[in-house]
C-alpha cells in the first residue's frame, strides 16, 4: 500500500522483506529502507520514526529478532486504522436472476415515476382530446398461492366501478390455480415466482404487485394488498370514499391534498413482546447496522400505502439486503411481517397511520396462522363485528376465512355486507 504511494518507481525489494514483517505490517523491510531516502519528501517521517534504522538499514535486520517484533508491534495501531481501508469488503452473495428481474422492474417503476407529474397531465386528456377529469383508482394487489374462492364476492364488490379501480393478481406460478374470470380475467401479472412462508420471497411478491401496479396506470394512488382468505368489509363506494374523503373529485386533487401525500395504513408495532426474538431471528447481530434493535418494528403484512410510500418501498435497496436474509429460527421469521413497518417507520413514520385496514383474529391462533372463520360463523353479527375498531374508522377487509364461507356471504352480501 505504501510502497505504490510513496514509491512507484522502484523496481526491486531486498532478500529481507520476504521476511514476516512485510505480509503483516503496514511498514514493511522496503518502507524501512526508502525512508532514508525520502526525509527530504516527506519532512514529517523523522517525526514520527526517528530512530537509527533510518540511518542503518541494512543492519537492523540482521542484529536482532527482537527488532522485528517491536517493528511488528509498533505497526499494529496502524494496521487496524488502514486495514479497512487496504482489505477487500466480504465477498456479497451474487443475487439471483429473479432478484436482477426485479431489480430491473423496480428500477423501470420508479424511473417512470419520475416523470410522473407529465404523466398525470397528459391523463386528464382522452384520446380525442377532451377533459376527462378522471378520479384516483385504489390498486387491489392480491397475493394468493390457492384458487380465489371469494372472486364472486369481490365481483359484487367491483360491480360498477370500473374507472375507480385496478386489480393485480400474484399467483404462485409453482401452484396451479384457475383463473376465475369476470373482473379477474388477464389481470394475473406475468413477474409472478414462487412464495414461501417465513421467507423474503413474500416482500418480493408484494414489491412485485407494486411496480406493475404504478407502471401500469398513473392513475393508480392507493395500494391495497389481500390475500385469497380476505374479505371485503364494506361497498367498494364506502372504501373508495373512505380513502379518498369523499372531498377530492379529480386527480389533481390527490397530488394537492397534503392529507393523502401522507397517509399510509399500515400497521407499525414497536412493543410486541415477541419483538427481541424475531429482532435476532436471522441471527444476533445479523441485522446491524443498518437496522438497531430500536427501530425494529412488525405488523400485518396486509397495508394500503400511497404511491409515494409505494415507490419509496421500490427504491430501497439498503434494508432489502437486511431482510432477504436466510431466516434461522423460522418460528420467529415473518420476513413480510416485518420489512415493511420497519422500512416506513424510518423513512416516514409520520406518514403513517401506523394501524391496519384489515381485520384479523388472532384469539386461537396456531403454528402463526390467526383465526380461521367456518361457515357456521359467518353471520351479519360476525360483519358488523369485524368492522368495528377502537378508533374512529372502520375496517375495510378481514380475514382468514375458509373457501367454504362463500355460500353464507353471498347470501348476505347485498343486505350486509355491501349495504350501508
């Protein structure tokens, strides 16, 4: 290291410094040597080496072992302060071709999304160049490994609606699934991989629903992510309202409102008492620095972000490389239960609602999963219920029911479910 600094003219190195002190010190048999020749360059060497080797070079290491060993430990400080500096980082996994597919499809989202502000005004126009004025769509991202079961349900709850909404379907392609048409047809997105539980490969699929969902259509302002065992709670009209404050009558609206700039829902746990284990779930120290145990927070991996929390999940890298990996003790690993509260409690914690849309029961839960409804439950005292919360909103969504509560939903559907 010094010697291609300080001296890059030399071409050869005398038989000492094949010697231990060269492969371990920083001053080698070679500074040790030129030093002599070099007071007059560097006028601070004396200061710092002023003893009689630089004077007699060619008798120090033949004098003594001793002398070796004290050059040995006197270059120990300056090891440990240029080490870092002089040693190649630790070798980083190559990703996988499907996290450089998704690296480019990330990158191709937010880079559209740069020009967004043309882009949204280029969509108040048709194609015949009238105003439109069109209104913001909420972005339905479901993530499923199994059939849906309740496409019929959602199809009640869509019916009408088609200039406020988008549906984005990741499926996973290692499973067969039938796609249910109506409202569903063609909108399974072709960036699909397999998923896992306890496992990154969940905030990949989520991450996935998000980039097709911005690239797809500008108009697209709210993000929604369910699952095949979710239900609505409510009319599609009472969500969109919900969401949007039934204030806004446009696009430009959105962009304008610094209510909807800011307001994600998510939910964001800083004191759940299992918080320490799945902090070290990857291994003691395996999240630092870039994630203290301060700032690791969990929650429901079901949320509804903005599109400006969209992209800002798009563009991280830094966390990503934290928790994509291997999880070691998997009964406390929820990889997708906590990436996304801890990655929009730092950036924007106060962007969030830090509460969940989307109702659970967690009251008999077993092996992680919550409360699985059966059909003997459903019942419009079961939807009223499930709406409720200890604040002053309602719960849009709610889970985990069994494909077999279709029948008893769709019965009361028109007259509960969607009637408000």
């Amino acid at each position: 290291f010094f010697t291609s600094i300080f001296f890059p003219h030399q071409s050869s190195l005398p038989v000492q410094c094949s010697l231990l002190p060269l492969i371990l010190s920083p001053l080698s048999c070679y500074q040790i040597q030129s030093l002599k020749h070099s007071v007059s360059v560097f006028p601070f060497i004396p200061k710092f080496f002023p003893f009689s080797f630089l004077h007699y070079p060619n008798t120090m290491f033949s004098s003594t072992p001793f002398v070796l060993s004290f050059l040995l430990l006197l270059s120990l400080p300056l090891l440990f302060v240029l080490a870092p500096q002089i040693l190649p980082p630790k070798d980083v996994p190559l990703p996988h071709p499907d996290e450089l597919d998704d690296l480019a499809l990330f990158r191709k989202a937010t880079l559209a999304s740069s020009s967004s502000s043309s882009s949204r005004t280029r969509s108040t126009h048709s194609h015949l160049g009238t105003n439109t004025n069109p209104k913001p769509k909420i972005a339905f991202l479901f993530l499923t490994n199994s059939d849906l079961s309740f496409a019929p349900l959602w199809e009640k709850f869509f019916h009408g609606n088609r200039h406020l909404y988008n549906i984005y379907v990741h499926a996973d392609p290692s499973v067969k699934i039938t796609p249910p048409g109506g409202v569903f047809q063609g909108r399974f997105i072709k960036e699909a991989r397999k998923t896992e539980r306890a496992s990154p490969t969940l905030i990949s699929a989520a991450r996935r629903l998000l980039a097709v969902a911005i690239l797809d259509d500008p108009l697209n302002s709210y993000f929604a992510l369910v699952s095949q065992h979710c239900i609505p709670l409510h009319s599609f009209r009472f969500v969109h309202n919900f969401l949007f404050r039934n204030t806004l009558s446009s696009l430009k609206d959105v962009f304008s409102s610094p209510f909807l700039k800011d307001q994600s829902f998510i939910e964001i746990l800083s004191d759940d008492p299992n918080l320490p284990d799945r902090y070290i779930a990857r291994g003691d120290n395996a999240m630092l620095p870039e994630v203290p145990f301060e700032q690791f927070r969990v929650g429901s991996q079901f949320f509804t972000l903005t599109r400006k929390h969209a992209l800002l999940v798009l563009r991280d890298i830094r966390l990503w490389r934290k928790f994509r990996l291997p999880c070691l003790n998997i009964d406390s690993c929820y990889p997708e239960e906590h990436y996304f509260p801890t990655l929009l409690s730092m950036e924007d914690p106060k962007g969030c609602t830090h509460y969940t849309l989307t109702r659970v029961n967690w009251t008999d839960s077993f092996d992680g999963h919550p409360h699985l409804y059966a059909p003997e439950e459903v019942s419009a005292e079961l939807v009223y219920k499930l709406r409720e919360s200890n604040s002053s909103y309602s719960f849009l969504f709610a889970r985990k029911f069994s494909p077999d509560c279709l029948k008893p939903l769709m019965e009361i559907a028109d007259d509960v479910v969607f009637r408000e």
